[in-house]
C-alpha cells in the first residue's frame, strides 16, 4: 500500500511538472503603447491598444495590458504605434480578478506606412519636347504634345500642328492616327517633324521623371523627353 502512494505521489509530481513546464504560446501585436489609467486619473500600469480586434487568451479583445523590467522602454515610446512580442501571464488582483498580461520580450515602435503616391495623371497638360530619341531637339523649334480630357491629344510636330487621340491604361499609352496641316517648312524641320509623329505612333508606354515625361517607343532604344510647360497641372 505504501509503495503503490509512493508512485502516485511520483506520477502527480511529474505530471505537474510537465504542465508547469509546458511552454507558453509567443504573440504578437501591434498598436498605441499608453499608460493604462485608474478611476482618479492614476496609472495603474501599460496597455496596448490593438490596430484591431485580436485573440489573447481565447478572448477577443481590443487591448492588451503589457508588462516589462524595461519600463523607461515604455516610457520612450508612450503614445507610439509600436510592434510587441511576448507571452501571456496571468495576474490575480482584488477588484480585477485574473488579468491577462503580456510580458513583453521585445518593443518597438512601427513607423507608419507612406501614403500610395497618386497616380501619375496626363489629362490637361502640355509637353515641350526636349529630345527625340537618340537626338536632341533642334533649338528654337517647338514640338508639343498635350493632353486634353476625354483622350483628345494635339500639339506642334515641328512645323504643323498635329491632333488625334490617346487610349492610356495605367502606364501603357497607345496613340491613335494622328492628322496635321500641310504647311513646308526646312528640310531639318521636316526631317524632325515626321520622326516625332512616327515616334508618337510607335509609343507603348509613358514614364514620369520628375520633371521629364519620358515616352518609351517602338524601334527607339532611348525614350523621347519632355519638360512640361508652364502654367499646365500637375
């Protein structure tokens, strides 16, 4: 009788120790680190209000209340938006009953996201034509391009002035048939004029670099590049 005690007392012994030694779930969370007040505005202790609902021992919550031996951690980052791992202990107090704590192993403040830049808009604007390809622009001519609402496109080849339309999706931009007058001007300004207008025809894409537009076409290795010109939208 007394043996079979002794292995019992053994087999209870072990047993609580392995649940004492099972080891705790690691989480994670993320949101404003604050001081977790009592009624009288005294602190009480640090909280974490979640970015969103969470799951913290089996409860969803909306904050967590957290614990570490670096408190002055806590106080550098009071009122930040900071990223937090630990685990779950448990804390007995009179008036609160069991709370949940987290211990907190490691903090860090989470900077917050940039905004998505704005899509790059080409509606109502107008380009002044810089390079052409492989070859600068012949100075003192002016070729045009812009953009007008509804997809109508117009502008100066050089020596006439050219209209059509563009179909642009995201940063693809296609060209429709291009009409123009029939002025004659220079042999040069001609040559210029119909390998713009043929480079129009062959552009696929459109690339903004502050502050050149820069139109990626067909057959050419480098893009044609235009300043914008003055008192156009941005």
């Amino acid at each position: 009788m007394r043996i079979m005690r002794v292995g019992l007392g053994v087999a209870l012994g072990l047993l609580c120790i392995c649940f004492e030694a099972t080891p705790q779930e690691t989480i994670t969370v993320t949101g404003k680190l604050t001081r977790a007040m009592a009624i009288g505005g005294e602190s009480t202790g640090w909280s974490i209000q979640l970015d969103s609902e969470a799951s913290v021992d089996g409860k969803q919550v909306n904050s967590v209340e957290v614990a570490s031996r670096e408190v002055k951690k806590f106080e550098t980052l009071e009122n930040k938006r900071v990223r937090a791992t630990g685990k779950i202990s448990h804390k007995q107090g009179v008036e609160t009953g069991n709370r949940s704590i987290l211990a907190v192993a490691s903090i860090k403040e989470v900077k917050a996201k940039p905004a998505p830049a704005a899509a790059f808009n080409l509606a109502n604007s107008e380009w002044l034509l810089k390079d052409l390809g492989d070859s600068e622009a012949i100075d003192n001519v002016k070729a045009t391009l812009a953009f007008a609402e509804g997809g109508k496109v117009s502008g100066n080849g050089s020596c006439n002035r050219f209209f059509g339309s563009a179909t642009i999706e995201g940063d693809r931009i296609k060209f429709g048939p291009l009409g123009a007058t029939r002025m004659a001007c220079q042999e040069a300004v001609m040559n210029q004029e119909t390998k713009y207008l043929n480079a129009l025809q062959a552009t696929e894409r459109f690339e903004w670099k502050d502050p050149y537009l820069l139109l990626h076409c067909r057959g050419f290795e480098k893009p044609l590049r235009f300043t914008r010109i003055a008192n156009t939208p941005r």
